[in-house]
C-alpha cells in the first residue's frame, strides 16, 4: 500500500480542496467584482519588510501612482500566517476605504506556501465585496488563493501592474 508523504500529502490535501470549493462555485464570485482602472486606495496584505513589499512598491512607482496604500501586516509562513492573514483581509475590506487588495509574497515550496492554501481564508477571499489580487509565489506555485482571487498574479510587480492598470505618467501627458 502506497500513499504520498509530506509534500505529497499536502498536494492530495490540495487538490482535494481545489475541487471542494469549485464545487461550491467559489472560484467565480471574485472574478465578477468590478476593479477601477485606477484605485485611489490599494490595501496589501505581506510581511512587514519584506522583499514582496519592495517589489510591491517598485512596481507602483514604475506606474507612477500616487495613492493610498493601507497595509495588513501579517506572517506569510507558519502555523499563525494563514488566521494571521484572513484577518488583515477581513480587515481591510471593513475598513470600505480600499478599492483592491493584494496579498502577496515570495516564493517557495508548496510547504512555505501553504497558509495560502487554507480553506478558511479562501473562502473568506471567495465572498468578500473588495476585489483580491494574489500575488504569491512564482509562476510555477499555484496556491488555492490564486483560484479564488479575482485575479493571480506571477509576482508582486505584476500585482502592482495589475492593480494599477494605466501608467500614470504617460497618462498624465
């Protein structure tokens, strides 16, 4: 008798949630929001100092946007990152002062990234009325807050990117 062990145990883990919450039609309701082509307010959910926050940030300078950021400071990786993050996103979609918010964080196994792997924060992600852009990992990490999020992006310069959709400076010209 066969079965995965660690890494393969959290795969079959996740793929069994993935088909739970397509199931459920949690993979939709993200998509349908509406996004401003150009956000006042941007919540981000990361670690605080963090190499995805300088990203982050590089990105949003590159467009030369000049928002409002509100950060949700939260572990990205253990046992406390997964509740740790629902609620800076639960939180700052309450606040009703963001137009978007991006989770995002750098990469690594499916093991460091799982805490975007768990149920309850999908599904929070799933049926909150603020569009989520996820931004974790790279292109070939594949988290369960990337089927739920209105939208996935490969790296936190591309959420900057995505979230601010215009160049403000060309536009400004």
């Amino acid at each position: 008798d066969l079965r995965p062990a660690g890494e393969g145990d959290l795969l079959v883990k996740l793929d069994r949630l993935r088909r739970e919450l397509a199931a459920e039609g949690l993979f939709e309701p993200q998509k349908t929001l509406p996004r401003p082509v150009l956000p006042r307010s941007i919540g981000v959910v990361t670690a605080e100092g963090s190499a995805a926050r300088r990203d982050f940030l590089a990105g949003l300078e590159r467009r030369s946007w000049h928002g409002r950021i509100i950060w949700g400071y939260a572990p990205v990786q253990d046992k406390r990152a997964a509740p740790a993050i629902r609620t800076a996103i639960a939180d700052l979609a309450a606040t009703g002062e963001v137009d978007v918010i991006v989770v995002t964080r750098g990469g690594g196994s499916i093991a460091d990234l799982w805490a975007f792997c768990d149920e309850a924060l999908c599904r929070t992600v799933a049926m909150l009325p603020v569009p989520v852009i996820s931004a974790v990992g790279h292109d070939v990490d594949r988290t369960l807050i990337d089927d739920v999020a209105a939208e996935c992006c490969s790296t936190p310069t591309h959420a900057a990117e995505a979230a601010v959709a215009v160049d403000c400076a060309a536009e400004a010209e």
